[in-house]
C-alpha cells in the first residue's frame, strides 16, 4: 500500500500546475508563482503579462519588467506580436 501511495505522489507531483494570471495591479501572489514557474513554462502567457508592464505604476510592473528582461532574446517576438 505504501508503494502505491508514493507512486501516486511522484505522479501528481510531475503533472504540471496551471499557470495562475496576474488578476488585478497588486496581486504579488500570482506575480511570484509566475517568476517562480520562470521560463519557458511561462511562455503561453507572455503576452498577458506584457499587458501588466504597460502602466509603470502599477505595483506588479516593478517586479514583473525585471523578470520580463531576464528572458532576454526569445521574449522579443511576443513584444513585436503585442507592441
């Protein structure tokens, strides 16, 4: 019994956890899951969180820009694509 139950949290554990999205200017806690995910598993919402970055007074922009630059080259399409 014991092997199946840690066959099941090896498992779960491998199955990837959704991507949570940047739902209003102070939200930290999904920024940090984000920048913690890191890329590429956030490449399906880089133009989203672009969208966050166009206000520079929003909270969440002064930590998102940072993370958005570190990408570096492969973010560069998807800033031609939304700007």
């Amino acid at each position: 019994m014991e092997a199946l139950l840690a066959e099941a949290d090896f498992f779960a554990k491998m199955r990837p956890e959704p991507l949570p999205l940047i739902n209003h200017k102070d939200d930290f806690r999904a920024l940090d899951r984000l920048i913690e995910f890191g890329y590429p598993r956030v490449a399906p919402v880089l133009p989203y969180m672009l969208e966050w970055i166009q206000d520079c007074n929003w909270p969440v922009a002064h930590r998102l820009a940072p993370f958005l630059a570190s990408i570096g080259r492969p973010i560069l399409a998807e800033i031609r694509r939304v700007f």
